[in-house]
C-alpha cells in the first residue's frame, strides 16, 4: 500500500465511469431548497443516498432536523478510528439553486448529467454536489488503499445552503459535542485558475438589505400629477448614486476595510488570474482604483444593485409610483461589522440629505460574515504542500474566497482552523442555466483529496496549530 497507490484508486474511480454513475444518481434527485415547501422528500432522499454511500465506508450515520423550519434536515456521519487520532470535519451541502428547466443550452435537462467535451452540465455537478462527492470519493480511496484512515473522520451535509444556511449556526451549538474535531478540510467556491489547485481559508460575508423610498399609498396619473409629486424612483437613484462614485468606489466609511495587510496583499500578489471561456471581460476601470482586480474581489468589500423595482415593469401604466425599492448586497471582508453595515448607511443617507430614504435588511434570510485564516498558518502550509507534492503544481493560495460561504459556523462556533479546496471554477455557471463543471479539474480534485487524506493518516501534520 502507498500513496501513489490510493491517488491512483482515486483517479481509476473517475476513469472508469463510477464517478460519473454515482453523480448521475445524485444530480437526478431535485434538491432546490428555495423550493423546500415542495421538496422536502428530495432533499430526504439525497441525504438517504449519502447515507447508503457512507455506512459501507464505516461510517455511522444520523440525520437531524433543523432548528429553523424553513430548511432542511442535516446529516452527521462518523467514523471514529481512536479517540487519540486526529480528527477532520469535511462539509458539504446537498441542495441546489432552482434547476430552471427550458433555459439551458440545446434544451439540456438541468438534472440530468451530460457530457459534452471535457464539460460535465447538471444542476449541482459544480455547487456543491460535484465537490463533496469528491472528498467523500477521496477518503474512499484512502480507506480502499490502507484499509484504514488513520484519522477519525466526520462529515456534515447540509441542505438549505442555497438559502443562506438557515439553522446552521444554531445546529453547531446544539451538537457541538457530536461535531467536535480538530480542523476542517472542505470543498465549496471556485478554484482562482481553473488550471492548477486552489487553498482558501475563508470567504466574504454577504449581507442583504432593501433600500427603498416611500412617500405615498398608490400611483398617481402623470400628466394631472408630474412636476408637482416628487418621484420615489428619481430619489431613489439620486440616493443610490451618493453610495459609491462612476466607478463604484465605496463612499460610506464604514463599509471601506482596514485589514488589507500587507501579508494578503503579498499572497495576492502571487495569484495569477486566468480568463476562462465563458467568462465576463474585467473591466480595469471599476472598482477601487488604487486596488489591482484581485484585491478588489479578495481583499476588498463591494456593493452591489441587485434588483430595482418601481411602479409595474412588467405592464408600466402613465403614473407616478408612489414606491421605489432595490434590494442590494454588500460582500465585506473580515473587520467589517454586519450589525452596522445597515445603520452606517442610514447614517450616510440622511447625512447626503436624503432621510425620506430608508435601509432594512432582509428579514427572511440570515446573513454569512466574514472569516479568515492566516496564509501562514501551519496547516495552510502542510495543506499546499501535500497539493503541490500530488499535483506536482504550485497552488493559489487566498486568504478568502471573494463570495460567502457559512464558514463562520466552524471557524467561530466550533472554534476550527479551517482549509477548502475547490474543486470547480469561476466559469461554471453555477446559480443559472448550464451549470458545468470540467473533467479534469474534478479527476485532478479527487488524486489531490486521495493525497490529503492519506497524508494527515500517515502522520505528516504539523505538531501544533
């Protein structure tokens, strides 16, 4: 038995189909947890089939309700080889965005897994399924080659990730006990360069809110009303407009970070960023211009206009609306408070003059905070080496991912260091139609796993961290 031995079981387990087998079953089963109310035996069923996968392993599996009544149960599967080895939480979430079925490509059903070239398409193959599938499959070759981890191993699959992890913190509490390790190694988030490996030890927050100016019930006509009633959508634009500047530098102070460090401007210095197909041209003119493009998405907080709505846009009649709303995101990195993220721009209004204008966050779905674990961490070091020795490549290493994810719930409520390791990349659709992952980034993802999990069983984690 050796290392290269399970790496090879691992890649054999994508070469020969298996892979692709299991995450036809997998992709098939529609998990939309923003459609939890109808798919609450779905959701059930991905778990069931985590179960049956995991039990053969060894595992012992319990699936748990959630404390909010708005998702989904979770899954806590363990193996526990000696209480005096090491022990890793791996996490992954099994459900999905809506499939939006009739908007992909050539008419592909979104959950229904299809190749096509080094693509694989299907709802979730990328976000999250594809991912955790992976690492499950990489301790699988592990235990395959050895007969044993050489760790204690547990996993946490949760199932309203989609919706903001709804209960996910509180669950942590609850089960505290039973979550108990000693770090995290996960997979979620795109790599930086689709090409080689990626390590980031954190994420962004994100925080949702409503903007919106109100001054009066119902819609008046415009040609007995214009020129005498102000109109909410013009003040409303003319507010949006003092948040940031023409190239969307952030003007509220409180939202402008202090924790770009010259260490994570010294990492990222390092990144190389690739452009993918598919992807978006980067536009050198936006953002903060003293900033290069990968500290704006990485080390930098930005906000962004996600909707706006007046009046009736679908059918616009000749009325002044009486109502304008935008709901808007702010993605903020550690340092930045999420309790005065809405009060300081409440401040910023009324100090621009427009106090008919109000802020409120979104009550129906929490928010993620911000994490971070230092680039020079002892295990962020043994994680890039073990990548580097199985991928013979240099990994990207970021302090955080530029979007969210709930690591708060393992770096702060379970007090863990955490490391993830993606296993998709930034062009991958996910959350809209032809969502895809590439074959050689998930076949790279399961020998790199392989790798990890056999290095922490033989023994070669740094003494402290």
């Amino acid at each position: 038995m050796s290392r290269e031995q399970a790496i090879a079981a691992a890649a054999d387990y994508f070469d020969r189909g298996a892979f692709f087998e299991d995450m036809s079953r997998r992709i098939a089963i529609r998990t939309e947890s923003q459609l939890y109310a109808d798919r609450k035996a779905e959701i059930d069923a991905y778990l069931d089939e985590m179960q049956q996968t995991l039990e053969p392993m060894g595992y012992s599996c319990t699936k748990l309700p959630n404390p909010s009544s708005k998702a989904g149960p979770l899954l806590i599967a363990e193996r526990i080889e000696d209480p005096s080895l090491p022990t890793v939480l791996t996490y992954g979430h099994g459900d999905v965005v809506n499939g939006m079925e009739g908007q992909w490509d050539e008419d592909r059903d979104p959950w229904t897994l299809t190749e096509v070239g080094d693509r694989l398409y299907g709802r979730g193959i990328a976000d999250n399924k594809g991912q955790h599938c992976v690492n499950i499959a990489g301790l699988a070759a592990v235990l395959k080659t050895r007969g044993k981890l050489g760790f204690n191993s547990k996993i946490l699959i949760e199932s309203g990730e989609e919706c903001g992890s709804l209960g996910l913190a509180e669950f942590a509490e609850l089960h505290k006990e039973k979550l108990k390790a000693d770090f995290l190694i996960s997979s979620d988030g795109p790599r930086f360069n689709a090409s080689k490996p990626c390590v980031f030890m954190g994420s962004r927050g994100g925080y949702v809110f409503d903007i919106t100016c109100d001054l009066r019930e119902g819609a008046h006509h415009s040609g007995n009303w214009g020129g005498l009633l102000p109109n909410p959508a013009i003040i409303l634009a003319h507010a949006l407009a003092t948040i940031t500047d023409k190239r969307g530098q952030i003007r509220v102070p409180e939202w402008r970070p202090t924790t770009l460090t010259p260490a994570v401007r010294k990492v990222l210095a390092e990144c190389e960023w690739e452009v993918t197909p598919g992807s978006p041209a980067i536009d050198p003119n936006w953002g903060e211009e003293s900033l290069t493009p990968i500290e704006r998405v990485i080390g930098w907080n930005s906000f962004e206009i996600l909707s706006y709505i007046a009046g009736q846009p679908e059918r616009p009649v000749n009325a002044i609306p009486g109502k304008a709303t935008c709901r808007a995101q702010l993605r903020f990195v550690v340092g930045t408070d999420p309790e005065e993220i809405v009060p300081a721009l409440q401040r910023h209004l009324e100090r621009e003059g427009f106090p008919q204008v109000t802020a409120k966050a979104v009550v129906e779905r929490d928010y993620m905070t911000a994490t971070r674990l230092e680039p020079d961490h002892p295990l962020v070091e043994w994680a890039v080496a073990s990548i580097k020795k199985t991928s013979e490549k240099n990994p990207t290493i970021l302090p955080n991912l530029g979007g969210s994810l709930p690591n708060e719930v393992f770096s702060d409520t379970l007090g863990l260091p955490t490391i993830w390791v993606p296993h998709s990349y930034s062009g991958c659709s996910q959350h809209a139609p032809n969502e895809h992952n590439l074959k050689p980034i998930l076949r790279e993802g399961l020998e790199v796993m392989a790798g990890l999990f056999w290095d922490i069983g033989d023994g070669t984690l740094p003494k402290s961290w």
